[in-house]
C-alpha cells in the first residue's frame, strides 16, 4: 500500500483508496448501474461528511473508478451499507476482491464481526457472501421499497487483523 494516498494495487491492476467527496459523481455512475433504488448524491454527501461511523471505499481501474464499497464501523461490528460494481466489470471475481478489501479494512479497524442484508432472490451476491464467511441470521419481511422484497440478513466473524496482508497505510480508511 502506498502510505501517502492510502493506494494498495494487487496483480489485477486493480487499485482501492478512501472515497473522498470528488468521488460521488463517478460513485452516482456505478449506483445507477447496480441498484434499481440508487442512493443520492446528498446521501453520500452526508454519509462522507456527517456519518462518524461511516467508511467508504472506490476500487478503481486504470484510474477509473469501477466499484465502491461502504460500511458502518460501530463499537467491534461493522455493517456493510452498500457494495457495487459496474456491470461490465462483474463475471472477473472482482466484486470478491472488493468485498475482502472491505472486510480486510474492518478487521484493521478493530472490527469482529460484520453483517449485510441481501435481496433473499439475489443468488450471485448469496454465494459470494457465503464463500466469504456470511452465515444467514434472519429475514427482515418487505425490507426493499421497489418491490417488497424480504432481506436476508447475515453474518461473519472478522479475523484478527495481521500487518503481513498487506495492511500498511490502511489507516487512509480510519
């Protein structure tokens, strides 16, 4: 990881660094993209200017930005917010590299345990959230507006953060 910019690249090419407020116009790009009720752009305003527990990330290629990610850091639990990534980008694993990324940068910041809620018919994110270490722990009925569709909320433990993964200069996210 580069210590001044809080950059870490891996073979990919692929880079991940804090989201700053310059970010959202390209973030809103990949939002439309990927959700059917996309966020504003005054909610990650807010979320970047006024939410003490929040952390967000871009992942970018070649210099643009492709994906984001987004939790909450609160006491030793961290809940994702949102993970996104340009359609042309999905089918590569990019979007488990993304999620590690996440989860990696929760454990350094103290972080035990991490959760999410999912579509219950979103299969793809599912297995990738199993792969990962997410067990099922309840639904929440009617949780999404467009449609009425329950979410499935799930877990993982976070392991110990350890310096030799790669985790110098992570503190770009604290």
């Amino acid at each position: 990881m580069d210590q001044e910019n809080g950059v870490q690249a891996n073979e990919q090419g692929l880079t991940f660094r804090l989201m700053t407020l310059e970010d959202i116009p390209d973030v809103m790009v990949v939002e439309h993209d990927a959700f059917t009720l996309p966020w504003t752009e005054e909610a990650f305003q807010n979320e970047l200017k006024m939410n003490h527990f929040a952390r967000y990330m871009v992942m970018e290629y070649e210099g643009r930005t492709i994906g984001y990610a987004g939790m909450w850091t609160i006491v030793d639990e961290a809940h994702i917010t949102n993970i996104a990534l340009l359609s042309a980008y999905r089918g590569r694993k990019w979007g488990e590299l993304l999620l590690g990324e996440l989860m990696r940068t929760a454990a350094f910041l103290g972080m035990e345990r991490i959760t999410l809620e999912v579509r219950v018919s979103n299969e793809v994110a599912k297995r990738l959230y199993t792969k990962k270490g997410f067990m099922p722990a309840g639904i929440r009925k009617g949780y999404y507006s467009d449609n009425g569709e329950d979410a499935l909320i799930m877990w993982a433990d976070l392991p110990k953060y350890h310096e030799d993964e790669g985790g110098e200069g992570r503190e770009a996210l604290s």
